[in-house]
C-alpha cells in the first residue's frame, strides 16, 4: 500500500526492495574516477554492432542480463519492465529490449527516467501488482550527439557550459520480498515541469536546476525533513554550473545542502584531464552512477539514508530550433537501508 | 490494493472510476461519422499557433482544460499526470502541459500511450499514492507528417495500406471516488514487445497484429474469460488490414472476435470518401475515439463491459533508414460500469 505525504510525495507502506542492480559503460567513463564501481566496461563504443543506435539497444540488453544473472532469476519472473531513453522514440529500449518479452512500459523523463522507471517499479511493487519489477535506462555519446547536436565527424568546439553524454547504462531490480539487508525506497517525489526560460542548449544545468530546486523544497516540505536528515544527496546530471545554481536557489529559501551534496555528472568524469566541460549528463549518467557507484555504498552500509533526485531537460532539436525555452523536470527517491 | 491475475494481468481491487472525459479533434476528423461525439473541434489545423508542433501541444493543453472543467477541478486538484505523444522527445506534451504544473511522469508507448497512461493512473488511484489522476495523448496529422514520412508540401502518394494520422486528443481523469455510476477501470494486462519482421512503415497494422493479438490471448487467459462476455471489443489503429490479420492470428488459437470488435482507427472516418486508406492512426485516434465516442456509450449505460486495447509500432525514421524491423505492443484495459 503507499500513502500520499502532502502535496506531491507518496510514502511505500510496503517498502521496495532493491535486489539487484547493474552498470555497464563505455571506454570513457571508465577513465573516470569510478571505474572499480562498474560491473562492465565496453572498451569498443560500437558493442559489436553496426550503429551507435544498436550500441545502445546493445547496453540496455546487457545491464538487463546482468541484474538478472546477479538476482539469480529469468526474464520469464519480471513482471513489468519500465525503460527510456533520450533517442528519438525511445528506440534504443525498444530494440534493445524487445527479445526479454517482458511486459513493458515506456518512460520519457529525458535525463531524469531513471528515478521515474524507479518511482514508478516501486509502485507496481509497493500496490501487490508485481512482485518484481525492473528499470533501466541508457545513453551513449555517439547516438546522442549527432541527434541533438553535431554529426560526429564535424568536431564542433564545445562550449564550457557544456556536458559529456556518458556512453552507460543502469538497470535495478525491485521485488516485493521481505528479506533484511538490501536497499529499500522508502519515499517518492514526482517532479513538475518547471520552466524559468533558458533557451541555451549548451547549458542544460541551468536548465534543470530551477526543477531540482522545485522538487527538492517540495519533498522536505512534504516529509518535514531537512538537509541534515540525509547521509547524502545525488543529484543526476546537473554539472557543475548546474550543481552551483542550486545551491543559490536553494539557499534565497533557507536549505543548505552543500556539505552533503554530489553529482552524478560531476563525480563520474575527471574534469582536468577529460576535456568534458561542466560535468556528464545522458539517461545513462544517473543510472550507470546509481547502479554502479551509489547503490554498492548503500548496499555495504557506508550510505544509509540518502536522496537520489534525476534532473530532465523536455527539450528537442526541433523545439529548439524554433526557439523555444527549455523546460525540465526532476524526479526524487529515498533510499534507506 | 491491487491483485495479479496469471501472468500479466493485473485486477483493481479499488476500481478508479473515469470521473471525467474529454476530446478535441481537427476538421477532417469532424467530418467523419463521429463528429458529434467530440467536445470541441478546431478547423483551424494551426490552432491559433504558428507551428505545427505548437498545435499540437495546444489541442493538449485545451482537452486538459475541459476535462478539469467537466470534472469541476483545478489542476492543483490533480496529483499525477502520465502524458505521451509520437513528437521525438514527447515536446508536444511537455510544452503542451508544462504551465499547469501537474506532477508529471512521461509515457512512450506510440499508438498505445492512451491505455498505457490509464494502467499508470489507475495504479496510482487503486493503491493509494493518489485521489485523483489524468492520462492524456495527442496526435497532429501535420507533425506527424513531417517528422515521420515527407514535408507536407511534397504531397507524395500513400500506399493503400497507410493510414491517416488523427488529428486529436483525449484525456481522462481517473479518482478514487466511491460514486456509482462512473466508467470503472477493472482489469489490465500490459504488453509485451512483438516484433515478427514487418519492415514496411507503411502497413502498421501488419507490425501491430501480433502485439494485438499477444495481449488478447494472454488477457482471456488470465482472466478465464472469451469474447462473448464483453458487450464490445475495441482496438486502437490496426485500421482495415490490421484488424483482419488480427482477426487470422485468433483464429489459430480458436478465437473470434469478429461480432464483437471495432477499430478506433476504422470507427473515425468514412474511407470511401475521406482518402484514409486503412484507417486513422496516431496516439490521438484512440484517445480522441476512447474519450468521445466509447466512453459516452459507457457512462450512458449502452455499454456496460468492454475491452479497449490500444497498439503502438515502437520504431523510429531511424531504425527504419537503417532497415530495421518494426517492433510492437498492445495495452488493454477492462472498463466497466
């Protein structure tokens, strides 16, 4: 059963549990400072096919097996599958995921679908509809570049508000088992459209930090919680000029989270040396960090109590090619254990 | 609280009630044998707006309107909105929907979004997370145009199995009420991805039969029920050719629908004369058809037990130039009064 806790949080009775999860990322990002936290490395961006659609389709396929191989159970016991991905009509979940025949629902947050799939398997978890329950999301640098910005061999400048799409992907299990000791979540925010004006694709934190901080202040209201109440705060792909805008939005309504704040885009990439700008970003940004990285520190009892909020930026190339502003959204999750 | 039933069926112990309904449809649609079940039309294929993309989003935002007038809510009153539309990255309904402040979780289902979005909100209801939530699609017969096939200008000829874009929206608004009276949504099984080969973009049917047919074998299975205990079968767009191979695919498992089964898709408009070919497609087409025509003769009684099963062909123009196959899924919902 879930309760409603004020405006826009909803509470698991019945808490979710996280019995499995998996990352898989590309050569870059295991450049990076969390190498050692990722189950696979794909060293060929390619993955063995002959686009960078179907490496992608390719990632989703194999963080699945994965969490399945480490959960010891089939595709034939998961009852629903909730996936996304950035690609235009969400192919590579599509694809990549088709041949499992698992029934399937999908999502579109943008950068923010991992902790939406998240929201919405502990739902299915949480009500009795399912006894397990799957999410994954993906990104791959090639696939999304040359849809939202470049064709790959034009080698544009990228500006210094930019992010690095990760080449990853991260999938978790929920079931509805009682057993001690494992990941749970405990309480859920969904995000609202929050769209203050930007129009500069380039600067996709400052896109999202205005829904970051809307969801943020929404959830401590609706769980009387505070900053100081968590072990740490993730947030998905915000970088660092994103990260910064919060903290100045946050901090004109009185919430200081600086001490106890990461981001995923900040903590994956070594800035100095990896020419990636203001940080990563991608669906495969939060879920390749969560389900590599965050989660094994849950699951060791290093983090008992934290927030993991996955920021959206709703734009396309063709809204911003007629000039629109940028809206975005951000999801949050409780996790405890 | 919700119940599994078999394998992929799930039962609304608290049935939500549909509290409202409402469509909004273009000029080609209002010329078709439905015209007076719609709220509004629009002639104006601009809808005030200056693309076609904006439009869209307009007819969006006013079949939200007039559900929450109908209903007599605001849309602080509503606590989630699943929201979906064939547009790349889903803009009609982000920017459609992003001033009404709703907490909002994205839907990618293509063609299938309408009942995908009544599953997500009737679990939202049924377990307690919500009072009250709404479900919307859209479908633009000019951004769909443009986006999917050629510029609108190029005028190129349809293939006779093509079907014709539906320009319209629906939207429903799902409460945990106990009022009598009221469309109950009292089962659901959710797809999974089908893809037996077809790679021709211009006969959808044909990809989404087997989606079609997949669900409605694994529905009357777990739910020991057959055709003959619904007052009326309703599918989405297979149009005239997928609904015959739907037909053929029952058949073999000994199945028939035939007398008791209609086509959204066929249902919209007069094909001698309207130059549809196969029939209306879209995520608009069983929205629009769902939340106009079906649901009046559910709330006044002609129909009482009903099936409303919508298919969506999950490819992309690029997964078709890179020759590949069209994968499917079909969602159903039992509606009840």
């Amino acid at each position: 059963m879930i309760k409603r806790m004020g405006d826009s949080t909803v509470m698991f009775s019945i808490m979710p549990r996280i019995v499995s999860y998996a990352s898989v990322v590309g050569k870059k990002e295991a450049d990076g400072p969390l190498k050692d936290d990722f189950d696979k490395i794909s060293y060929d961006m390619h993955m063995g096919q002959d686009t960078w659609e179907k490496a992608e389709s390719q990632l989703q396929k194999e963080v699945l097996s994965l969490a399945l191989e480490k959960a010891n159970k089939n595709a034939g016991d998961i009852d629903f599958l909730f996936a996304g991905d950035l690609l235009n009509q969400c192919i590579s979940s599509s694809y990549g995921l088709k041949d499992f025949s698992i029934p399937y629902l999908g999502q579109y947050g943008a950068c923010s679908t991992m902790v939406q799939g998240l929201i919405m398997a502990s739902v299915m978890v949480s009500s009795g509809a399912s006894h397990l329950s799957a999410c994954i999301t993906s990104s791959h640098f090639c696939s999304a570049e040359r849809q939202y910005r470049f064709p790959l061999d034009y080698g544009g400048q990228r500006p210094q508000s930019s992010q690095w799409t990760v080449t990853g992907a991260g999938c978790c299990i929920l079931s509805d088992t009682k057993s001690e000791g494992l990941p749970m979540v405990k309480t859920a925010t969904v995000g609202r459209i929050v769209d203050l004006g930007v129009t500069d694709q380039n600067n996709m934190g400052a896109a999202m930090a205005p829904a970051a901080a809307d969801t943020l202040l929404r959830y401590f209201r609706d769980t009387s919680s505070s900053p100081s109440d968590y072990d740490m705060i993730y947030t998905g792909d915000l970088g660092k000029i994103g990260s910064e805008l919060l903290y100045e939005l946050l901090s004109k309504e009185g919430v200081d989270i600086k001490g106890r704040h990461k981001d995923c885009g900040v903590m994956i990439f070594n800035d100095e040396d990896m020419d990636v700008h203001s940080g990563g970003s991608g669906c495969g940004c939060c879920s390749s960090v969560l389900c590599g990285h965050i989660l094994k520190n849950v699951s060791s009892g290093n983090l008992k109590n934290i927030l993991v909020m996955a920021t959206g930026a709703l734009l396309s190339p063709t809204s911003i090619q007629q000039s629109e502003t940028i809206p975005s959204i951000a999801h949050l999750v409780n996790i405890v254990i």
